[in-house]
C-alpha cells in the first residue's frame, strides 16, 4: 500500500516540507547570550565543604562538615533558582536601564511592553473592558480596596506588571551546577545587544541579592556591637571623668573614705574599661566577619554580543515537518480502506 501510493506519500511530504520552510523563516529570530561565574569563599569554609556542592552551601550559609555546625546554617544552596523565579526580584529588574546601539535609553519595562503590542492583547484589553463595565461593575473598585488599612501591608501586583513579570521570567534562566561548582545566567531576546545586557542586569542583581542574603545576620551583629560599643563609650568617658575630678578636688585629702570613695571609682573604673575592651573586641571581630564572609564572585565566562542565532532552527523544523508529511501520509494510506470498510458497515448495520 505503501508503494502503491508513494505519489501521494511524496506530494503530501513536499507541501509540508514548504509549510516547514514557511515556519522556519516566519519564526522570529532569538539570540542567546551567557556568562559563567564561580563563588569564592574562605579558606576556612573551603576546608570544611566537599566539592562543587560545599562551596556553593559554604557560600550560602551550610557547613556540609559532619563534625561542626554553625548559627548562621539557615539559607540553602538552592536559594539562587528561588531568588530568579521571585516577583520581587522581577519587579526590580524592569525598573533596569537598556540602551540601544543607536544611544536610547529605556527601562527594560518600556521594552516589554513596546513589545507586546499585538492583536493577541487587543483581544485581551477588549475583553477587560467588557468585564470591566459587566462583571466589574459589582465589585469592589481596586483603588478602594488597595486604601484600606486593613491590607496595607500586602504587596499588591497589577495585572500588567504580572504579565510583565511572567514574560520576563521567560527571558532567562539561571543554572547551578552543583558538582562543580558554578553558575549560569542565561538569556534571549530578539535583539542580540538587549539580550547581553539582560546577561549583565540579572547577574548583577542576582549577586547583591546573594551577598545581602549571605551578609544579613553579620551585619545585623556588627550595627549591634557598634550601638553598644558606642553607648559604653559615652558611659566610660563620664566615668573617666568624674574620676579626674574626684581626684582634683580632693587633692590633699587621704581619710579613709576619701580613698574608699577613690577604691570604688576605679573599681568601677576598671570594670566599665574591661567592658569597653571586650565590646571593642567584638565589634572588630565582626567586621572582620563580615570582610570575610562577604562572598566574591569570580567570573571564568564573560558575556558577550552573540553573533549567531540561536533560535529558530531552521533546517531543523524544515525536516521535522517533511517527517510528519511522511508519517501522516503513510498512516493515511494504512488507516485509509480499514476505515473505510468500518465506515461502510456502520452504515449497513
């Protein structure tokens, strides 16, 4: 059957080959751009992780060492993929500035929208407005309720800014590589210069996000021990004082509560001078901490303007659709007289 209907099996397999041809060349055009950094953390967190995966837990906070734990093990190493695919952190990126080679600045926003233009969203808005004057009409108007104090305190996203989100989150996708250690900011546009500066944008932002996560407990404790070491200050230097006077308006006194009153000054003296040492100790320690447990990130892949594309393939959908033309038209030629003849006796029955 096959052979006898080849002539069918080549025409139908042409004019879907043509239909390939006609989507490869309308697909639109997607350059993708990439960049490879590494965390480095310190000697002491290296020593005591395992692998690709240990540095990147020591960068987040896990000590992956049986043997010892640490107070601030309360992030995860997966935190990278959660931080991309927040709203919060989207919402900040299409504030970011692009450029266009012709010297244009936009925000990415701007972008995105420019971009979205279509019959697809007139659609869209068409419907809105009929629900807005139907449906709408018996709800709650979203300034009202977005004034209510009740509800102050949640973020509210309009309709427009999670579309644009959502089609954002399309635009790149960050990789960890857990065995070795390394991470990945991928993105895609249509435009091969917006798509590089979307490298540069969420590798930036990723990075800040990962350091203020990684540095929020230490920093917290290095403002604490600064506000004390601060306040003990101010107490120690009145006390310091009221020793000098003590000492000057008693100078030729030596009775023995003048120098039991001397003997509990500079008791005290002594005790609020230790305080300040230790205070000052720590307060030295946590900055150290923080200089020492503020990642840095070393950049082994640097982004560039891609020249290729890398979307669409189109040799590939070209001969994808010229296989469904041959699957179809052979499927049609077996299926074609058994379903006939079901066909047939349905209609005598």
């Amino acid at each position: 059957k096959v052979w006898v209907g080849k002539k069918l099996i080549i025409k139908i397999t042409m004019l879907f080959f043509v239909i390939g041809c006609i989507v490869a060349l309308l697909s639109p055009v997607i350059y993708t751009s990439q960049t490879t950094f590494i965390p480095q953390v310190s000697e002491d967190q290296m020593s005591s992780s395992k692998g690709g995966l240990g540095s990147l837990a020591s960068l987040a906070g896990i000590n992956l060492n049986q043997g010892s734990s640490t107070s601030d093990s309360y992030l995860s190493p997966l935190l990278y993929s959660k931080i991309a695919n927040s709203d919060e952190f989207s919402l900040k990126l299409i504030e970011e500035e692009l450029i266009s080679l012709n010297g244009d600045k936009f925000t990415l926003k701007e972008y995105m929208l420019s971009d979205t233009k279509s019959d697809t969203n007139s659609s869209l808005n068409l419907i809105g407005f009929i629900k807005k004057y139907t449906i709408g009409l018996f709800l709650k108007n979203d300034n009202e309720l977005k004034n209510n104090e009740i509800i102050k305190g949640y973020n509210f996203i309009s309709q427009e800014e999670f579309n644009l989100v959502n089609n954002f989150k399309q635009k790149f996708s960050i990789v960890l590589n857990d065995k070795d250690g390394y991470i990945e900011v991928i993105a895609s546009d249509k435009d091969a210069f917006i798509s590089t500066q979307l490298v540069k944008i969420v590798t930036k932002n990723l990075q800040s996000r990962i350091i203020e996560l990684r540095t929020n407990k230490i920093k917290e404790r290095l403002e604490y021990s600064k506000n004390q070491y601060e306040l003990k200050q101010i107490e120690f230097n009145i006390l310091q004082n009221n020793v000098a006077d003590f000492k000057d308006s008693n100078k030729n006194i030596s009775t023995a509560r003048f120098m039991s009153e001397l003997q509990k000054l500079e008791s005290e003296y002594q005790l609020q001078q230790n305080i300040l040492m230790t205070l000052a100790s720590e307060f030295n320690n946590n900055k150290i901490k923080l200089n020492k447990d503020t990642p840095i990130f070393s950049v082994i892949d640097e982004v560039s303007v891609p020249n290729e594309r890398s979307e669409p393939k189109r040799s590939l959908i070209a001969l994808i659709y010229m296989f469904l033309g041959v699957v179809l038209s052979i499927g049609y030629l077996l299926v074609k007289d058994p379903l006939a003849e079901i066909i047939k006796n349905i209609k005598e029955a």
